[in-house]
C-alpha cells in the first residue's frame, strides 16, 4: 500500500449530470458545486496542486475534501460545469501531477466522463407536473414593482447578468434533495416557453461560472439593444451545514455588488431574481436603483417555467412571504445565539465531535414577533407579497363568545387582472403576567382566482386556544383580562383593525405539567427592558471541552400500562393473520423474544440510506412471521430515490403560497409516486422553525411562525396519508442548525418551547394525526430528543394524543444513548444495521432492567401499527 501509486477510483462509467447545480457531495462540501467528484485510492497532498484538463481545456482549481461519512477517504472534485455544457456528450479527463503524502507522484490518468442526456417529460405524469407547476406559480414572491415594470412585454430582449443564470437551483441539497423526471431552468423557460429573447453577448459574460462585472462600453451597447436588466442571485442552501453572514453567502460578494451597481447604474429598469434557500441581505435593492425584485426560491422542477410566466404576465404572483426579510442578519436577535462562521470560526458540519450549546435568549421573539413588538423596520415583513392587481377587503360580520371567533370577509379583485389574495389575521393581546408579542397570527385564507371586479367571501372561524399563552408556573394555557383586538390585512404591516372583544377575568384553556423544563435558568428578551434584556450570547457556543451535554437534566418517568392481557398466544401468530385480523396485533407482539423485539427496533438498513432503490431505511423483516416490506424515503419535494421523481418545490416556497389545499396537493403527488415506487412512509414534512436565516436547512422548512408552519405541514401530512402513505413529522423539536447537529443543545424557557417550537407540531396535529415523528439529532434542555421520555410519552402521546411510531434521526446513536432512547418510547432506531451491532445493547438494557420489557412491547407495537395499515 505504501509503495502503491494514488489512483482516481472509478467504479465504472463516470457521469456528470449538468442539470444538477450542487450534487450530492455539496451537502457536505459546497466547493463540489458543479463538480464531478472521485474518490482516491491513497491520501494526496492538498497543497500540490497538479493538472486536469477536460478535451484539453485547463480546471483552474481542483477540491479536496476528506470524508467521515466515507471511512475517511479522500475525495477530489474537478469543476466541469463550465467546460461540460452539452448534453450525452463524453469528456475526455486527464489528471496529472498530483503528489501523495509520501511524495510520490500518481502516474498521469485519463478517463471519460460522459454527460446524462437532456431529460425530457415523461407522458402520463403530466397531471403530476402541472401540480409542480401551480406549486411554484402560487409560491414565487414578488417583492417589489415599481412603477408597475412589471409584468414585462411578451417579447422584450433580456440583458440577463449574474452567474445565477447558469446556476438557477430548483431544489436543496441533502435530504430535501429532489430527483425530478425532467426540470425546466430559467434560461431553458427563456429560450423555450417564452417570446422572450436573450442578448447572447451578455450571457457570454456568464458562460464561465465566474460573476462578471462587464465593463460600461458593453453595457451601455447592451443597453441599447434593450432597456431591461435581469440580475439573477443564486445561493445553495441544505442538510448538514449551515449558512453563514460572510459575502457571498448572506451578503453580496464584492463581484456581485459591483456587477449589481454597474447594471443599475446603466439600465434604468433591473429586475433582481433571487433564487436562495434562505433570506439574504437586501439593503441593495434599496441602494441601487433595482426596479423589480422576485423571491423564487427553489421552485422545484418547472420553478424556471413559472417564474417566465410571472415576468411576463402569463400568471399573477400570490405568493406572500412565510418569514420576515429583515434589513441585516444582526437584526434578528436570535444572531447571537447561533454558531455563525462569520466571526473566523471554522464551519462544523454532522461530523463534528465538538458540544455546541445555543441559548433562546429571544424567547417567543421570533421573526415578526419581534419586528413588530420592538418596532424594528425591516425589508420585506413576514406575510408580505405584491401582486399585478389590487384587492379589497370588508369585514361583515365579526361575532367573539366562548368558542372563538368569527369573521366574515369579503374579498374584490379591484384591479384589471385576475388573480389571488391571502387573508391574514392576527391577534393583539394584553400583558397581564405573560408579557404578549404585538402581532400573533391566528388565522388566513387564500381566496380562489378573482376576475376584475369579482368578490368572495371567506368566513374565519378562530377557535378560543388560538388566543392562549403558556404560562408555566400554573402549567396552563391561558388568557389573561383585558382587550383583545383582532387585525386583518394582507400582511403583518398592511392591517386594519377587525374589531375587539374583552376579557374579564383570567380563562384557563388548557391545564397540563411541567415538561422538559430547562436545567438552568433562561434569561429572556422582554419588552419591558429591551436593552437589558437583549440576547447576549454569552452562554452560548462551543464546548470545546465538553465531552456530554451539560448542563444535563433528568426527565419525568412517563410510563403508560400495556394494556393487553399478559397471555401469550399458544400459536404461531403471524404478520399475515394480524392483516386479516388487526385485533390480533397485540398477540403478534406478545410472542415476540426480547431478541425479536429489539431487532424490529431497529432499522433493518445496511448503512446509511441510498441503498437498493436508494430509500432511507425500511422495517427488518423477521423471517417466520410473514411480514411485509415497509420502506421510508426522504421526500419534502420529491420521493428521493435514485429513479428520477417529481420534483416539487421546497418546503419553503409552498409554504409561501398560503394555500393549504396546494399543500396537500403537493403531498398528494408525492404519495402517489411514491406507491408506485413501492415506498410507504415519506419523511416529511420537516418542520421546524426559521428561528435564524442562516439554517442551512432553512428550504426544508415552512416558516418563522408555528401557526403557519403548523397549518401547512399538517395538511401536507393529511394529503400524504390520504393517498396511501405514511408520513411523518420532523424533527422533534427545536433542530434549528445543522452546525455540530448530533451534539447541538437548544436551551429554552418551557414558554418558548411550548408557544413557538412545539406550536408548530401541536397546530398540525390538530389538522391530522400522523402515522409517525422523527425525533432531531439535538438535545432540548438538557436530555437529546431521541431519548426524551418528557416529550415523547408525556407531550406528544399524552397532551397531543399521538398513536403513530416514534423514530431517531439517521444515525443519532452515534450521540445517543440507545438503552435511553428505547426507554424513553423511541420505537426504531435508524438507519440501522442487519447484525447485532444494535440489538444487543437493547436486549441486555432489558435484562439490565434499564428498559421495561413492556415499554419495548409497546413501541414494537405502535411501529407495526402503522406497519400494517400499509401492508
Ligand atoms: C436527515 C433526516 C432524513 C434522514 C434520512 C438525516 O440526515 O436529518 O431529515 O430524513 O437523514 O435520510
């Protein structure tokens, strides 16, 4: 081995697939952005950089990243997007002068890398498109039209700038990755669904992948051909590392700017597309004279398609912001409880040993509940969104009594184009004890399409809870005396008052305990001392000493009686008859060996997901019984196999339609794909709070408000499970980083937790119980979630009445104490292996007398529950 000489490995035909702007390997390293990625037989020196050409054409710069997740192998990656730019073509590679760490240099290389051919639509899905379609339609955001540029004549010639346009993403990297059949870019909806032409000298600027900032001479000729400018800002965004307030990520990068300044300056109509995974700085829009700017995001396989289709007036944007766009980052006061790269810190990606702890010094002061109560401006508030036409709203009838609320509205398209509005209402409640945030949203509605001049009218029903604070020394949902004046508008600073009922006397909503209280006490941002309080963030960051959770906390015992009769079945019973008979399921569990037991608990996986078909896990099948296959797959935006999928748009995008139906209809589709790819159970939705922008797992995820968050996941639960899938709700609770993510604490007062992070969870449960939830890799106050006895048996089974299976995220063992996570209700531990390297520790925790046989029993139980009502 030490006298071998450094290969490039190659299993086989290598592929480049030019429609993928990140690829798999930028979850974990974004240098390997459009690149192809190979792994090496034996460690090269970093520093030496050696040569690669592709047909003869020089890579400026090879990566090198060492992967955990690869027993450490070494991986390079080569840049070829810019070279690769054709369709089923083969590239000829030659790699050479690349040094190992014994100074010996690898023998020159040459292989093919051919790219995939142009996919194209696959007939019989074309209903399932269209879903993708409306998705992106309803969920691209315009933010701002001034002097109404918008929407543009049908064949206007388009100056497009910014590498963005050849690096247009339509989804995230890591688990909320999607596969589609077919995806149609922006340049690609230019050139084939539009009239629109392109100014092929300007594009040539971009061709490269470098940010160009061309010079005036050219811009004042392009100006010539055209009026109009269309910048295009694109930034990555997904699983495992989170962004970072840096230039280029958060901020403009210095090219950017530059270019950004000089297009402006020159043409006197810019149109910026943001196309990000996260909220960035915006101060530039402000600054330059930028005419028009639309929020994309990642809109999924047709996002190109149907933001062509808002630039030109074909569809009428309806989409409205699901999260502040503040002025700064700095502004959000959660930015001094989060581990930010930006301050010289080294980025810490899953395979990070460090402890880091984070403080919710903010409290319940998330996204606008903060921007409103402190009166901070910012630059897009959250629920805000422009469209091509102007609406009305009347308020008819507003009735409170002790159910709630009801509001009827009318809703008139005054404008000339048809289209949709999103209805807001929000709550303004009295401080009493708890002290309130000025703007809480307690209910919307998006009307149907409106012609000019049609009306509609939409009746809100506000149930009495939506109004309750958590008080945690009474451990009570409350409402305390006083005024209770209800907004309705079309965003959180577009409001007028709806009217207003009082309050007497202090209403208990809901009694229940104490649960997962933190170990230490919380100092909170308050609004009766703003600057006293203001998160500091002195608490919070890395351990680096630390080698468990501290400060640590115990848990309640949670323990619920089995509730079958003892006896064991005096025949075999098996999986087959319990499908016939579901009454005989607690029999089938009873028969089983603690050796049985314990090897259901745990995923039946080789590794780490993306075998077979590609699924996530699936259920160990115990061979004399007859049991059913059960597989998982990731899927917030497609079911992530290897065979190419629907491709919708992300989490985040939907959510910023407002339509709670289109939720479901996009979770619809996906079921339905994912039967057809013999899947069961979609890990979705994935629905923790935007605490802070920078969560690399920001498109994952639905919005800054529990409400909303709540509404929509549950009915993208609802239409998965209606349509023959499970689905599931993760990640349990306050997963709100990817930085050192096994080993990240969420500290929190019970309030917090309870009003913003579990709200969200409790709001989409009341919509429709899942079949299952997936506990997050973190820990919350003191105990990891996976082994949280207080949330799992006492919140979740107890308060919120939840009877699926409870599962770990992927590999959370490695942190997690598997006898802890068994005893405290987690029903199967994942991904997994096929040996005992997991079974035994939970079978000797039950001779230990460390896990109650029955508690196993019972967590068996529930997962074949939901196995069955698949099978
Ligand atoms: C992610 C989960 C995902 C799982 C299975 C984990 O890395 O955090 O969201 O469901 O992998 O792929």
């Amino acid at each position: 081995m030490e006298n071998e000489v450094c290969v490039v490995i190659t299993h086989g035909d290598v592929f480049f697939d030019i429609d993928e702007v990140d690829g798999q390997f930028s979850m974990f390293d974004r240098s390997f952005a459009g690149s192809v990625v190979l792994p090496l037989s034996k460690r090269i020196n970093e520093n030496i950089q050696g040569e690669v050409t592709v047909n003869g054409i020089e890579i400026d710069r090879v990566w090198f990243h060492t992967f955990t997740q690869h027993n450490n192998r070494q991986f390079m990656g080569l840049p070829v997007r810019r070279i690769m730019t054709e369709y089923g073509k083969s590239y000829k590679v030659r790699i050479e002068g690349f040094i190992d760490m014994n100074g010996v240099m690898m023998e020159p290389q040459e292989l093919t890398v051919t790219t995939l051919p142009r996919k194209e639509p696959v007939p019989g899905y074309e209903a399932h498109d269209l879903i993708a379609l409306e998705a992106a339609r309803e969920g691209i955001v315009l933010l701002k039209n001034k002097d109404s540029i918008l929407p543009l004549k049908k064949d206007e010639v388009l100056n497009i700038f910014g590498k963005g346009q050849f690096e247009f993403r339509t989804g995230a990297v890591g688990a909320g990755k999607i596969n589609p059949r077919y995806q149609i870019t922006l340049m690609q909806a230019i050139k084939e669904h539009s009239e629109f032409t392109v100014n092929p000298e300007v594009k040539a600027l971009y061709i490269q992948g470098e940010e160009a900032v061309p010079e005036r001479p050219s811009l004042e000729e392009a100006c010539r051909k055209s009026k109009i400018a269309l910048i295009v800002i694109s930034r990555a965004s997904g699983e495992n590392l989170d962004n970072s307030a840096i230039k280029g990520e958060y901020y403009l990068s210095a090219e950017e700017d530059a270019m950004i300044r000089e297009v402006s300056e020159t043409f006197e109509q810019t149109i910026a597309i943001v196309n990000s995974g996260y909220p960035i700085d915006m101060t530039w829009a402000e600054k330059y004279n930028i005419k028009a700017v639309i929020n994309c995001g990642f809109a999924g396989m047709l996002g190109g398609l149907a933001l062509v289709e808002i630039l030109d007036g074909r569809v009428n944007p309806s989409a409205k912001l699901p999260d502040t766009w503040s002025y700064d980052y700095y502004d959000h006061p959660a930015s001094k409880n989060f581990y930010d790269t930006a301050e010289g810190k080294p980025k810490l990606d899953s395979s990070s040993t460090y402890f880091v702890d984070t403080y919710y010094e903010e409290g319940i002061y998330v996204g606008y509940r903060y921007f409103e109560t402190f009166r901070k401006e910012v630059a897009y508030p959250f629920g805000f969104g422009l469209s091509y036409t102007t609406f009305g709203i009347c308020i008819t009838d507003f009735t409170h009594g002790a159910e709630g609320t009801i509001l009827k509205l009318q809703i008139k398209n005054t404008g000339k184009t048809a289209g949709k509005e999103v209805v807001q209402v929000y709550s303004e409640e009295p401080d009493g004890k708890l002290e309130k945030s000025s703007r809480k949203l307690i209910a919307f509605a998006k009307t149907e399409t409106l012609q000019s001049g049609e009306l509609q009218e939409i009746d809100l029903h506000i149930p009495i809870e939506r109004y309750a604070s958590y008080d945690s020394d009474t451990a009570s949902w409350l409402m305390e005396p006083g005024t209770y004046i209800l907004w309705v508008g079309t965003s959180v600073k577009h409001l007028e008052e709806a009217g207003s009922f009082k309050l007497a006397e202090s209403l208990t909503i809901q009694k229940v305990v104490n649960r997962m209280v933190p170990p230490v006490p919380i100092r909170t941002l308050s609004k009766l001392d703003p600057e006293g309080t203001y998160p500091r963030g002195e608490l919070s960051g890395l351990k680096l000493e630390a080698t468990e959770l501290a400060p640590k906390a115990r848990r309640q015992k949670n323990q619920e009686q089995w509730h079958v009769s003892e006896k064991i079945p005096n025949k075999l019973v098996k999986f087959t008859d319990v499908m016939e008979r579901p009454e005989l399921l607690d029999s089938f569990v009873k028969q089983l060996s603690i050796e049985e037991l314990a090897r259901l608990s745990v995923c039946g996986s080789s590794g780490w997901g993306m075998h077979e078909k590609g699924e996530a896990g699936r259920v160990y099948l115990l061979n004399q019984y007859d049991m059913k296959p059960f597989v998982v797959a990731d899927g917030n935006s497609g079911v992530n196999l290897r065979k190419p999928n629907i491709g919708m748009p992300s989490s985040t995008v939907v959510c910023s339609s407002w339509n709670t139906k289109l939720s479901y209809e996009v979770a619809r589709v996906i079921a339905e794909e994912a039967k057809e790819n013999d899947v069961h159970m979609i890990l979705a939705p994935g629905m923790n709070i935007h605490r802070n922008p920078l969560n690399g797992r920001h498109p994952e995820y639905f919005s800054e408000d529990p409400y909303l968050t709540g509404m929509m996941a549950g009915y993208f639960s609802k239409g998965l499970e209606d349509n023959g899938v499970s689905s599931c709700l993760k990640h349990v609770i306050a997963n709100n980083c990817e930085t050192a993510r096994n080993r990240n604490h969420s500290l929190m007062t019970e309030r917090t937790l309870r009003e913003i992070y579990m709200k969200a969870f409790e709001v989409a449960m009341e919509v429709h119980q899942p079949d299952s939830i997936m506990t997050g890799y973190n820990a919350v106050n003191g105990v990891f979630a996976a082994a949280d006895e207080e949330m799992i048996q006492g919140v979740f089974r107890e308060e919120l009445g939840f009877s699926g299976y409870v599962m770990t995220d992927w590999g959370s063992y490695e942190t997690v104490d598997i006898v802890e996570a068994v005893q405290a209700g987690n029903c199967w531990l994942t991904p997994g292996t096929n040996d005992d390297t997991y079974v035994l520790p939970i079978v000797n925790g039950v001779k230990e007398g460390k896990i109650d046989q029955a508690r196993l029993e019972k967590n068996v139980w529930y997962l074949l529950k939901i196995v069955l009502k698949r099978a």
